[in-house]
C-alpha cells in the first residue's frame, strides 16, 4: 500500500462516519504514525507504506471514528504558534482562548505578576510568559494537568509556577496584576447536545459549572477581587450568551469592562480593572 493510497482509505473511512475534515484528519494521523510532517506524504506519495506505520494508522484511524479527538491521539495541540502536549487529562486548547492572551498583551504589556487560573495544558500562561519574557504563574486543581502543563513549560523554555489549589485559593491577597482565566463555563444541562469528541472525551472538571455555566464564574470575580493589586486586570474567557450574566457579577469597583469579540464577531472574552 502506497502513501497516498493509505491517505485515500483513510479519507474515505472518516467521511463515511460523519468525521468533520476527513482528509485533513487522515492526513494528520497518516504523518503521526510516519513521525514525519505533514508535507512528507505529499512529496512522496508513491512510497510504500512500512508494516510499523501501516498498524499505527489503523489504530489511530479507528480510535478516531470511536469518537477520540484527534488531538488525544497525537498528543498535540496548535496554540499560538507552539506546539503543547494534550492528554486526555487536559482541556484542548481551541484557538478562541488566543484572544484572553492578545487582550493581556494589549491592556497590561508591563505587567509583572500574571497569574493563569485553571491553567490545564498550561497553554495560557506559557504564552504569556514567553510572550512577555516575564516569569508567569499558574493554578490548577488537577494534579495530572498540572504535570502536562509543567512538561510543556519545560519543553517551550516558559518560566511558570505552578500552584496545585482550587482558583485562587493559595495566593496572597494584593499580590497579582494581571488574572487570566479559560475557566468551564459549559451549562450542565447542555452535556446531552456536545459533540461527541468533547462530551467523553474530554475531562468533565474543565467543561462544566453549574446549570447556567457561571458557578466558576461567581467565585472567580470573588477571589479576584482579593489577589488584584490597585488597579490590576481580570481577563476571562466566556460563553457568548454569558457575557451580560457575567458583567452584572461585577461590583461597582471593577471599571473600565471591555467585552472582546472572536473571529465570529460572538463575544468571547470579557476584561476589566478592579479599583
């Protein structure tokens, strides 16, 4: 069997069940299993497929039509540019959250304490450390995202601590000036009409909070009132039908709301300084 005649079979199986961009799919699991880039199947199409690759691919193209995100079984995610490592252990970063990291860069570029709060695969704050060439830090309740989040720290060349404890329930009052957050914000009652990939995939604690999806949401404005400096920053990520919900937790002293819309135009994350 050919390399393009693996990537064709492949193609096929995936449209044939309803798998969304069967080709880039098949493509992506083809080139995991050669443990070449993706542009290597194209320049040689013609080359046999060895036996080891061949079963790999099986494998991987058969866990995928189960439903596994095809993330979970490379182990990688895109995100602002970096590769991160992704396991079932972690949220999979999605190119929205890119959009709490811009605002953080636009609205504190100075900053010198940035804190991530429910950081999973740590995507957030290892961009922001590298990207502001600042140390970052960063909270998780998960101590197994933790080590992923930590591993892509390590592997990026970030400067992140990381702090095991549920939001901000370990750090000192008026010691940060910037919290950004991607916290679940998925209403339970919506679990039934996920995609498949995310509803048995992916880890529930990062997915969903609450019957209207704003439980983390209230004790996260609390919190942050508590760690902010004078002046200091929330930035969170949102549902686009949450945006007013969340900006009426907001107590007189938090000023200066900014809603940020996605590539959609849907308003996806909120900002705002507290004092």
């Amino acid at each position: 069997m050919t390399i393009q005649t693996a990537l064709q079979q492949g193609t096929r199986l995936l449209e044939e069940a309803g798998i969304a961009a069967p080709r880039l799919t098949a493509g992506v699991l083809l080139s995991h299993a050669l443990g070449r880039d993706r542009s290597y199947l194209y320049g040689h199409a013609e080359e046999e497929l060895p036996h080891s690759p061949w079963l790999h691919y099986g494998r991987y193209l058969h866990e995928r039509l189960k439903g596994k995100p095809t993330q979970y079984i490379t182990g990688r995610q895109e995100f602002y540019g970096r590769e991160f490592r992704v396991t079932p252990d972690v949220f999979i970063p999605r190119p929205e959250t890119e959009h709490v990291v811009e605002a953080a860069l636009r609205l504190a570029p100075e900053a010198s304490s940035i804190l991530d709060v429910g950081t999973g695969s740590g995507a957030i704050a290892v961009t922001l450390s590298l990207e502001t060439t600042r140390r970052a830090r960063a909270t998780e309740l998960s101590l197994a995202a933790i080590r992923i989040a930590q591993e892509n720290a390590r592997c990026l060349g970030a400067r992140v601590d990381f702090i095991l404890c549920d939001l901000l329930a370990a750090v000192a009052p008026r010691a940060v000036d910037v919290v950004v957050s991607n916290p679940p914000y998925i209403p339970s009652s919506e679990e039934a009409g996920l995609p498949r990939e995310v509803r048995e995939f992916e880890p529930r604690v990062a997915l969903y909070a609450g019957p209207q999806g704003l439980d983390v949401y209230r004790r996260l404005v609390t919190e942050a009132e508590r760690v902010l400096r004078p002046g200091g920053l929330l930035i969170v990520e949102m549902g686009y039908r949450q945006v007013d919900a969340v900006r009426e937790m907001l107590s007189p002293a938090w000023s200066a709301v900014e809603v940020i819309a996605d590539l959609a135009g849907l308003p996806r994350v909120l900002a705002s300084r507290y004092r």
